[in-house]
C-alpha cells in the first residue's frame, strides 16, 4: 500500500504544479494551436500544447516507472 500511496502523491503534486502552470500562463499559445472566434463564441483547439505534454509527461513517467 505505501506504493500506491506514493503514486498518489506524486500525481497530486504533478497536477498541483501543471494546474499552477495553467494557471499563470493561461493565454499562452503554442504556434500551432488553433483559435477560431467567431460572435461571442471561441473554441480553443491546443494541439501543439498537447503534442509537447504528452512528449513531457511520457519522459516524466518513463523516467517514474523505471526505477521499480
């Protein structure tokens, strides 16, 4: 169970930090993201953003994972 504890940890305080990071860059954009506004409404569609989380969070858990 202490593992499982771990991991929770781990994934909590990784969330906390991509929430923050959310939260204090929230209109930056990646070239590559696609914006289309049109009256009142804006859709918002980050697949640079997310190619680049994904490439982060990949390491990050590779790097995780390989210690056990």
């Amino acid at each position: 169970m202490q593992d499982v504890g771990r991991m929770l940890l781990v994934f909590g305080i990784l969330l906390a930090v991509i929430g923050g990071g959310l939260m204090l860059f929230g209109r930056f954009h990646l070239p590559g993201d696609i914006t289309l506004k049109s009256g009142n409404v804006t859709v918002y569609i980050p697949i640079a953003t997310s190619i680049v989380l994904s490439v982060i969070l990949t390491v990050v858990l590779s790097l995780l994972f390989r210690q056990r």
